[in-house]
C-alpha cells in the first residue's frame, strides 16, 4: 500500500514526484554497454531488423546525448561482434567518401553527427555499377539497407560524420566485395583494397 508522501510502506522504494523524476532522467541517459546489450537482444527476435531499427532510433533521436555517450574515438570502432549482430561505432572524415561495397548482411545506420550522403548504385549495362539514388542523412536520422545493398558514405558536413551502425551478423567474417566505381571492378573487401579505393568525394557538387 503506498501512503500519500510516496513510500510504500515498506520503506523500500520513494515514488514521491521529485524522486520519480530523478529516477526518470537517469533513465534516458544513454549508456553504450546497455545500448550494446538490447540491441544483442533485438539481433535474436524473429522481427530482427525492425527491433534494431527502433533501438537505432531511440539512440539518434538525441543526437548530443548519443555524441556524449560514444565519446569520440575518431575512428571506427566495433563495439560487439558475434554471429547475430556487429555493433560499430563509425567515424567518416569530411570530404572523403569510403568505397563502394556490399555487406552481405542487413544494416542499419543511425547518424548522431555530421551530414553525409550515402551513395547506392546497381548493376550497370557493362557488367559494372552505377550510381542509382542517393540519401542524405543527419543527425538523428535511420536508414536500413538490405544485404544485397551497394553503397558508398560521404561526410559531406565540415566536421566528422559519426553514426552508430549495425549489421545482423558478423560483418568482419562475411565474403564481401568492394567495388571501384571508376572502372565498375569488383574485388575482396580487404584492407588493401579498401585503403586504396578510399578517395575523396568523387560525387560532390559544387
Ligand atoms: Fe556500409
């Protein structure tokens, strides 16, 4: 039975409206280890990709809060990996655009700072790639690709664009494929390959 002050009678719990309020702000602070562990969770459900979109959602919908909890590493990071989910923290540099590729798995992309434009592309009549659509995320915003997906990300903004993203699988053990948008090759996504198709905005206006 709970009295009017907020006890409950048992002296174990204030309910009383300050304390409420408190407990409610500690609440939304957002804590990687705990955003790491629910999204472990959603990776498992049968609706997996619209359970880790809506934790993504939550995490970006404050942008400075997500900003304050990753910190700023100023590189990628992988914060979990396992054979349901890959959990990155990612860091693009302005005006620098990774290289197209695939991921072979589902992947969903939230952006807490930074503006940057994500480039997809299919198949070309020469056996190569072409660029077909383009989406501009900022902070706050969601974006899911599937597995068969081929995109490349530009940080458009002036300083770094940084997201928190996640695959439905072990991203670093998948046979995935880089693509050089030139010359519509395919090749290994391997660090070599990566580092040497890395390049500067070749899709920028103005
Ligand atoms: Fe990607």
């Amino acid at each position: 039975m709970t009295s009017n002050n907020g006890w409950t009678g048992k002296g174990a719990l204030w309910l009383g409206a300050t304390g409420y309020l408190e407990i409610a702000a500690m609440a939304q602070e957002l804590n990687v280890q705990d955003i790491i562990a629910r999204l472990r969770v959603a990776a498992t459900q049968d609706d997996a990709t619209k359970a880790v979109r809506a934790i993504v959602e939550e995490v970006v919908a404050d942008p400075e809060s997500a900003a304050h909890a990753f910190g700023d590493p100023g590189e990628d990071v992988i914060l979990y990996e396992d054979e349901t989910v890959s959990i990155w923290y990612t860091h693009f540099h302005p005006a620098m655009a990774v290289p197209a590729h695939d991921h072979q798995l589902s992947a969903c992309i939230g952006v807490f700072h930074g503006r940057e434009r994500n480039d997809l592309f299919e198949a070309g009549p020469d056996g190569g790639i072409r660029k077909s659509s383009e989406v501009f995320l900022e902070p706050g915003d969601v974006f899911a690709i599937g597995p068969k997906a081929i995109h490349s990300v530009a940080c458009v903004s002036e300083g770094p664009c940084n997201g928190l993203h996640v695959y439905l699988g072990n991203l670093t053990e998948v046979d995935r494929t880089l693509f050089d948008v030139d010359t519509g090759r395919s090749m290994k996504f391997d660090d070599a390959n990566y580092e040497r198709l890395m390049a500067a905005d070749r899709f920028a206006s103005g």
